[in-house]
C-alpha cells in the first residue's frame, strides 16, 4: 500500500503544515502572555502550544517531531514549570503569606507589564500544561503493546 | 427552568450510557458527556440577564457582570476532565492489549 | 431577552440530539463524531452565556479529546445481544432515571431565577479586583490571585495524571524477544 519510506501523511499536508504550524506556536504564546488582558490564560495557551507540536507528529511521523522535542525534554519541562509555579507561591512568604502579588503596583493597568506575578503564573503554568499533555500524546499513540498489532 | 430541564436530561443520557453499555469506549464516551453537562450546569446558574462578560475594558464603567466565580471553577475543570479520561483511555488499552476484547462481561469473567 | 432564550434552547436541544446519537450508534467512530458535535456546541454555549475563557479552553481541549478517543477505537463495536435480563434492567435503568429527573425538579425549584445569581461574594471581587490585583481579566485575577490554592491543587492533579499515563503505558521489561 505504502512504500516503507514515506512516514506522516500525503504531500499535501505536510506542506500546509510547513506553513502554519510556526503560526499555532505563535497564537499559543500570545494568549498565554495576553492572559490578564483578554479571555485565554495559562491553560489554553498551554494546550494551543502542545496542539502545534502534536500537528508536527502527526504530518510529519515521530523522528521529526521528536528532534523538535524529545520525549526526555518535555519531562524536564513539565517538571520544571510545576516547580517554577510552586517557587512563585512561596516567595510569597516575603511578603507574609502564601501567594502574595508583589510587585503589584509596578505598572499601570490594562498594560502588558501589569498584574503583577499572575504573568509570571501563567508563562509557568502554560509551559507545564503544553509539556505534560504532549508527553501524554506520545505515549499513548506511540504504544506497540507486545507487538501485536493490525 | 427549562434550560435547567434541558442540562439535567443531558446528563441523564450520559448516565444511561455508562450503566448499560457493554462496550469500554461507550462508557468513556459517557462519562464525557456527563462532564460537559455538568460544566454546562454550573456556568448556567451563574448567568445573569443583560450581563457583560467579566473583563474589563479601559474607560469604560462596566456595572452589570456575569458571575465570575462558577466560571472560574470550571475552567480548571475543563482540562482536568480531558486528564482523567487520557488516564481512562490508557488503561483502556492496556486492557485490549491484554484481554483481546472491550467487552467488559468477558472481562469479568477472565480469571489469572 | 426572548432572542437569547431562544439561541440557547436551540443549541441545547442539538445538544441533546447529538447526545441520543452518540449514545446508541454502534459503530465506534461515529459516535466519537457524535461526542465532538456535543463539545463544539457547548463551546458556543458558552459563548452565548457570556463566558469566552471557558470557550476558548473548552474548543481546544475537545480538538484534544477527539484525538485521543480515535486512537482508543481499535476494535469495532459488538452488535447488541440480548441475553435473559434484556428487558429488566432496561426497564429499571429507566425508572430510575425518571425518578431521578423528577426529583431534580422539585430540587431545581429552590434555586434562584435563572438569570439573577445571587452574587455575594463576586461583588467584592469585581469591584476591587482591578485594585487589588491590576488586572482587568477578573477570571484570571479570581484563579491566581484570590484562589491560587485551587490552581495548584489543578496542576497537582495534571501531574499526577501524566505521571499515571506513563506508568501504566509503559512496557514492562523483557529479557528476550523471540
């Protein structure tokens, strides 16, 4: 049916994908930093992000997505961006309790530089989300069993 | 009232899906929808006539909003619903890959 | 008023619809289409009521959802069988479930019109969430600023789960392979 070279899907495709894939990557990365402004935050833009590289290993097979993000990375990833969240909540402690928004009044509302740490949440929480659910993704497509397969 | 009605026979399909369906993937596919019921319910009650949504905007005075706080429950509830049923998922496959089957009387029935 | 009244009823009984036909269509794929016309039209449902955070979260973590149920469609579904107690527990399924609704109704009659929420609570965070926090998407000021314990309660949840998925799909270790 299919020569034993070709991985992904038809010409078509991967060429649509060339083109648009860089633009998902970059609509994620403005509803996650537009989060305190616009509807969006942190978990959308964490899932619009993993939804691109998920695109890419579904147009292209799993060796050329795996060189754009390897499997070992988006562990690291989601872990670091768990502990990155956790870190901003504890600082907090400087300022007398759990969660506390310093620096808040360093910029004027309705600003990109507002807010205070809920930018800096949402940048934490999106990489964790994006990383997490593609690592998910690999793994369950990626699954052979014993080999036994139709 | 009726659209309270309406959500709560939407999950009600959904339960009827899980208690009698033979088949692994139809009981997941219930359980999805009565996620989506429920999340529907909670953004209903907090709905208010001539409402604006909770965001602001700059010079404007904005008096009238929908109720923030249901919507912000179920935002969270939204991604940990598509976490569990990755989770369901995977073990349903790993009970195909065992047992050969998705039939869940057979299932029952394999011992060892 | 009446117009939006009427979107939404419209868009719920689709719902309904798609559901029934989710439900009892015996082939697999089909009824996960199904499942995915049921998301998308409560993506637009919260459209209408006001919500557009929950559908922008909600259209692509069905797209998500949709993906990962095709994967688990392996084997095609079996045809129905009826064996001896067919009928009873049918018929006991649906009693239960009209009980179920009847209750409910006389539940749902205790709670507020629908369209004026009692809103105690949210008063104070709308009108000192630009203060308090600066900024001016109050949803987003709600989960991590004046909640932020839910969110990391949430992000404790989504670890665990990855984590679940990738012990239980991993392969257990084999010396040989024949």
């Amino acid at each position: 049916m299919r020569n034993n070279k070709e991985v992904g899907m038809t010409l078509i495709v991967k060429t649509i994908t060339r083109l648009t894939v860089g633009l998902i990557l970059l609509y994620g990365i403005y509803i996650v930093l537009h989060g305190h402004l616009s509807p969006g935050g942190g978990f959308a833009g964490g899932v619009i992000i993993a939804l691109s590289f998920i695109h890419l290993m579904l147009a292209f097979g799993r060796e050329m997505a795996f060189k754009k993000l390897s499997q070992a990375w988006a562990s690291v990833l989601e872990s670091l961006g768990a502990l990155m969240f956790l870190s901003i909540a504890l600082l907090g402690f400087l300022g007398g309790y759990f969660f506390f928004n310093f620096f808040l009044h360093k910029g004027k509302p309705f600003d990109l530089f507002s807010a205070g740490i809920i930018p800096l949440c949402n940048i934490a929480i999106s990489i964790k989300v994006g990383a997490g659910l593609f690592a998910i993704f690999a793994a369950l497509i990626l699954f052979q069993g014993s080999g036994k397969e139709e | 009232m009726i659209e309270y009605i309406l959500c709560l026979v939407l999950f009600s399909i959904g339960l009827y899906c899980v208690l009698r369906k033979r088949n692994i993937i139809k009981i997941i596919i219930g359980l999805g929808i009565i996620e989506y019921a429920i999340n529907l319910f909670f953004v209903l009650v907090g709905y208010r006539i001539h409402g604006r949504a909770p965001i602001l905007a700059k010079d404007q005075l904005i008096t009238n909003m929908v109720d923030p706080i249901p919507q912000a429950l179920v935002l969270t509830s939204i991604v940990i619903g598509l976490a569990v049923t990755a989770l369901i998922v995977a073990i349903a496959i790993r009970i195909y890959e065992k047992y050969g089957t998705f039939d869940i009387t057979k299932i029952r029935r394999l011992r060892g | 008023m009446c117009s939006l009244n009427m979107e939404l009823h419209l868009l719920l009984l689709f719902m309904v619809f798609a559901a029934v036909g989710a439900v009892e269509i015996e082939d697999l794929l089909s009824s996960v289409i199904a499942v995915g016309a049921v998301g998308l039209g409560l993506s637009l449902a919260f459209l209408i009521l006001k919500a557009p955070d929950l559908a922008i979260t909600q259209l692509v973590v069905e797209i998500l959802c949709l993906i990962i149920l095709i994967r688990a469609t392996i084997k095609k579904d079996l045809p129905l069988i009826k064996d001896g107690r067919w009928f009873f527990n049918t018929f006991s399924t649906l009693s239960f479930i009209a009980l179920f609704l009847i209750f409910a109704y006389f539940a749902l009659k205790e709670l507020p019109l629908f369209g004026q929420p009692t809103m105690r609570v949210a008063k104070e965070y709308i009108q000192q969430g630009l203060q308090k926090t600066g900024a001016a998407n109050i949803v987003a000021a709600i989960i991590l600023d004046f909640r932020g314990y839910d969110t990391l309660g949430e992000a404790t949840i989504l670890f665990t789960a990855v984590m679940g998925v990738l012990a239980v799909i991993r392969r257990v270790g084999r010396i040989n392979e024949e």
